[in-house]
C-alpha cells in the first residue's frame, strides 16, 4: 500500500490521532512529550503513531499536511497543529472541547 493511502487510512480511522515521536508511555522528544501531556489531561483516549518507528511516514507525513514537524495531532481527519498550537489551545480551553466534541457520539 502506498504511504499516502496508510497515512490516510490513519487518519480516517482514528478519530484522535498524534504522531509524535517514541510513544505516549516514552515520549522520544519534549515537544511530543508536552503534547501528549496536554491530551491526556483533557481525558480522552487517542491513537498514535511514532514517527521515528516509521520513516515512510516521517518523511511523507509533512508533505501531505503541509506541516513541517512533529508532532502533528489530527482529530476527525483535520490537521489540528503541532505542540505549540496543542499547548495554546489547552489553555484558551479549546483544546478540551474539541476533543470531547469529537469523542461524543451523536
């Protein structure tokens, strides 16, 4: 399968989805670290890719989003940001509406 249509699949499957570098549990760079802290206080479940697991994709992933780095949260297929944006909208209180809207069922 080409990277393209696995990223999209990703993407389309997972309703929260980071791809980050190492894992939630073992965050490989602070950036990934702080976003995933952010997620998880806001109490919902995600999915995640690492990206340093998965060279395709890091190396197509930015292309495809028009994003640059790492880490890069999507949620219900749009491309929400990276840390700085994820950090931002925690604290404006965006970030947790976002994500529980997402995660209701309708």
């Amino acid at each position: 399968m080409h990277i393209k249509k696995i990223i999209q699949k990703q993407i389309s499957e997972n309703t929260i989805l980071i791809y980050m570098k190492g894992s939630p549990e073992s965050p490989s760079c602070g950036f990934s670290a702080k976003a995933v802290e952010a997620l998880s206080s806001c109490g919902v479940s995600f999915a995640y890719v690492d990206v340093l697991e998965n060279e395709n994709i890091r190396s197509f992933l930015p292309q495809y989003s028009n994003w640059p780095t790492f880490p890069q949260l999507w949620v219900k297929g749009e491309l929400i940001g990276g840390c700085d944006i994820i950090l931002k909208m925690l604290e404006n209180g965006k970030l947790k509406k976002i994500l529980l809207s997402a995660t209701q069922k309708n």
